[in-house]
C-alpha cells in the first residue's frame, strides 16, 4: 500500500454503517447506527465525511502507523457491554498520535473527533503506557557490554570526529502548569515550571538513556549526581571498554562521557571553561562541542517532531512524565525503522 493511496495518513475517516441492530430485552436497544473509525485508504466517494487527522510526520507515516496498532491494539482493547461500544484501538491511538503530534488541547480536539475532552484525557495516558510497555526495551536499550560501547565510539569518531565518546549528556525543561501545593519545586532558573528530560544520546540523534521527571528547580549536574547513570560509571558496572591509545598515539586514554554543566572526571569530559586559551584549547572546544551538539540536536527534532513538547502541558507532573516518555521511544523507532529517504 503506497502513501498516495493511504493519503499520507492525514485524514481519519469516519464510516457510517445504517444497520439496525437487534435490541435487548427491556426494549432499549444499544444505538441504530455504529461509527467506526479506522485509518484504511480512502475509496472516493465511498467517504461521507473526512475529518483531519494526524498530522503528517513523513512519508513512512501510514507504515508506522500500521505497526502500532498491530503491535499496541490488543493492549488498547476493551470488551462490549450492554451499555455502549468501547472506543476502537485505531481511534484511541490516533487521537494519542495526534495530540503529541500536533500540540493540539483537548478542548479543541473534541470537535474535529467528537470524543469527549475528558474521555481523551483518559485516553492519552492509555496508549502512553501501552506504547511505552510495547516498545521501551526494544528500542531504547542502555548498551551494556565494551563492544557495544566502542561501537558508539567508533560512530562518534567517525561522523564528529572525537575519539572515546561513549555518549553527550545534558538536560531538557518541558514546560507543564504548575502542580497544586508544589511550591516552587518545579518553577525553574528560565522563568517556568517545568518536569526535566535528562538524557544521553548517541552520535546518530538516537537515545541510549534518559532520566524523565526530575523536578524543575534542579540542575542539570543535580539530576547527575543522584542518577543511576552516575552510579555506574563510578562503580564500573557500565562496562565501558579499558582505556586505549588514541588515534596517531601510543598513551592510554580511558572512554569517556561528554557534557557541559558537569565537574570534569576520568569519565566525563567538558570543554575548557577559562579565558585566553591556546590554540590547541581552543581547537579541542570546538571539537568536543560538536561532538556535544548531538544532544541538543536530539531535543531540537523531538520538540520539532512532536508539537506538545514546545507547548505547556496542562496535565499532572505524571501525566507529562508519560507523554515525554512516548515521544522519547517513538523519536527512537522512527530513527531506527523509519528514516526519511
């Protein structure tokens, strides 16, 4: 099925069946008509109504789609009852889509779907949950083992020319209103509330972990210092790869992490922060900060792909904590499965 057919997955269609159906035995039946939704190729003129839909991410949209509801509909399921049809699987996870998509409220999206703002407020933490349990361990996987982190290392020196980079760390603050009794815990140093989206990135724009919820007020070095990152560095149960020469060198160099707002270790590196530096100082900054930029690439697609992070999340710290999640994992598979060609 191509996309032109799929119609790029833009348009939901709403397919009105007139059956009657049978009613029970008090007399009250359950509705003359059903409404399915569903996102199948739009036939002409067989289509009564359209309604927009989701907002195109790229031209592997419908496939991705497709690969969803396949793998997260049987979580999203619900059973009939004498009272009212459940919502379909297709319908609750294009609402989800196009909510984290599009950055939409749900007051607003309530007339375009005719469901319910409190209904989607269900919803969306629904298919959240059911997307992350689904894919999480799939593609957001820590690596654990020296050869997978000198792969990374290898990527790194290859596309940003810095050797022993096993990852580039730094922080996100994703807005949110402010929670009831919370004081000024989530009112960060930018001048809002916000949840912070600590992470590390590859050198692909692909994240390998990420430390989502931590309070607003904190700094980038605090959520560091208390994660379970930090631990296993310090420890040594994250595997990195024993220390060797680098390239056109004969001295051991250890593998290292790289970030900005951090204290300089074995297994941290930072740019030179002081005034008047060499020329070899200045040569090595701009090299590790373009290394380092990967990281803010990262976050630059994902609140570029996915509208809602940009915007100021009207849920409960929970809730956001959810939605970032998604984005996080879906950002991922879509640069593992589904790059633009």
């Amino acid at each position: 099925m191509t996309s032109s057919t799929y119609n790029s997955i833009s348009f939901v269609k709403e397919r009105e069946e007139g059956e009657e159906h049978a009613k029970g035995p008090s007399g009250s039946g359950r509705g003359e008509k059903i409404t399915v939704w569903d996102l199948s190729p739009i036939n002409g003129g067989a289509t009564k109504r359209r309604h927009k839909g989701l907002p195109k991410l790229h031209e592997n949209a419908p496939a991705m789609y497709d690969e969803l509801l396949a793998r997260v509909g049987r979580r999203l399921s619900k059973e009939d009852t004498f009272m009212r049809y459940p919502l379909e699987p297709g319908l609750k996870l294009a609402l989800t889509l196009h909510h984290i998509i599009s950055g939409n409220m749900y007051a607003s999206m309530k007339f375009a779907w005719r469901v319910p703002h409190n209904t989607i407020s269900v919803i969306v933490p629904q298919v959240c949950e059911a997307i992350i349990a689904e894919y999480m361990d799939q593609v957001m996987v820590c690596p654990s083992t020296p050869n997978q982190w000198h792969q990374i290392a290898d990527r790194f020196l290859q596309k940003w020319n810095f050797p022993h980079t096993c990852g580039a760390i730094d922080g996100k603050h994703v807005a949110c209103r402010c929670p009831e009794n919370s004081g000024s815990m989530y009112f960060n140093y930018k001048g809002f509330y916000s949840i912070l989206l600590f992470a590390m990135v590859d050198a692909d724009y692909k994240f390998i972990w990420a430390d989502i919820g931590g309070l607003g007020s904190a700094s980038d070095a605090q959520v560091f210092n208390g994660s379970e990152l930090k631990e296993c560095i310090e420890d040594g149960t994250i595997d990195f790869p024993d220390p060797e020469p680098l390239p056109n060198d004969t001295q051991d160099v250890p593998f290292f992490i790289i970030g900005d707002a951090f204290s300089l270790r074995t297994t941290l590196m930072k740019p030179y922060s002081r005034r008047c530096m060499s020329r070899e100082e200045r040569i090595f900054n701009y090299r590790i900060s373009r290394a380092r930029r990967v990281v803010e690439n990262a976050f630059g697609i994902l609140s570029n792909r996915f509208q809602v992070m940009p915007t100021t999340m009207k849920h409960q710290p929970s809730t956001v904590k959810l939605i970032v999640t998604t984005c996080v994992v879906l950002h991922n598979l879509m640069r593992i499965r589904y790059q633009f060609k």
